[in-house]
C-alpha cells in the first residue's frame, strides 16, 4: 500500500443508516470507502476493489456476511483481506462461527464507532497479514 493513498475499506450492510454511519466512521479515520448491500454484492465488490479491509453484517438477503466471509476465504484473490464482522444478535455460536471462517474481529452492534476505527487500524497496521 502506498503510504499517500488511504487504507481502502469495504463496508457490506443492508441497512443504509448503519452504511452512513461506518461511512462517517472510517472517513474520519482517513480511509478510503466503497459500500454495498448483501454478501453477494460484497464478494464481486472485493475481488474488483481490493479493499484493505472487509466488514460484513451477519443479516444481509441473498447472502449473509458469514457465508460471504468463507466464500470470501475460499477465494484466492480475496483470502488474505482481513474482514470485520458486526452483528445485532450476540450469540456466542455466532461468534464462533465468525472466527471459525476466518474473521479478524466480531463486534456485536450496537457498538462504539471509536472502538470499532481502533481495532480496524489495528489490524491495518499489523505486519501480519
């Protein structure tokens, strides 16, 4: 990545609100951001994009984020993408799901934006991709 261009962030979510908030969110961390609106959307985006970072809702149509997530490790030009997965339900098997296909991290909404944009340049910043 070029130290002059921003860290680019996909951001997969059917709800609009939380897209802006997210949106409003990693901009003020200086990233870049590219949006869409179910899993399906979010694999095609990410093979063409090559974000940075991935981060998926569990509850999407079509195609759910945890489903998009294997899919999204499956795939040799998306593997290595760290991807952050948010949910509204808690459940622990959920969660374990999450870290089971392959996610950096699981936040379960609501959460704190400031959080989230520390643990994302977290990751970001780690050497180990």
């Amino acid at each position: 990545m070029n130290p002059t261009s921003p860290a680019k962030i996909l951001i997969a979510d059917d709800e609009i609100f939380m897209i802006r908030l997210l949106e409003l969110t990693f901009k003020k961390g200086g990233y870049e951001i590219v949006s869409c609106r179910d899993g399906r959307e979010a694999l095609a985006t990410a093979a063409t994009a090559r974000p940075q970072l991935i981060v998926l809702d569990v509850m999407m149509p079509d195609l759910d984020g945890l489903g998009a997530l294997r899919q999204l490790k499956e795939n040799l030009t998306t593997k290595d993408i760290p991807v952050v997965v948010l949910s509204a339900k808690g459940h622990a098997l959920t969660k374990v799901e999450a870290e089971l296909a392959g996610a950096a991290l699981f936040l379960t909404k609501p959460f704190s934006p400031n959080q989230l944009l520390g643990e994302v340049r977290k990751i970001l910043e780690s050497p180990a991709k």
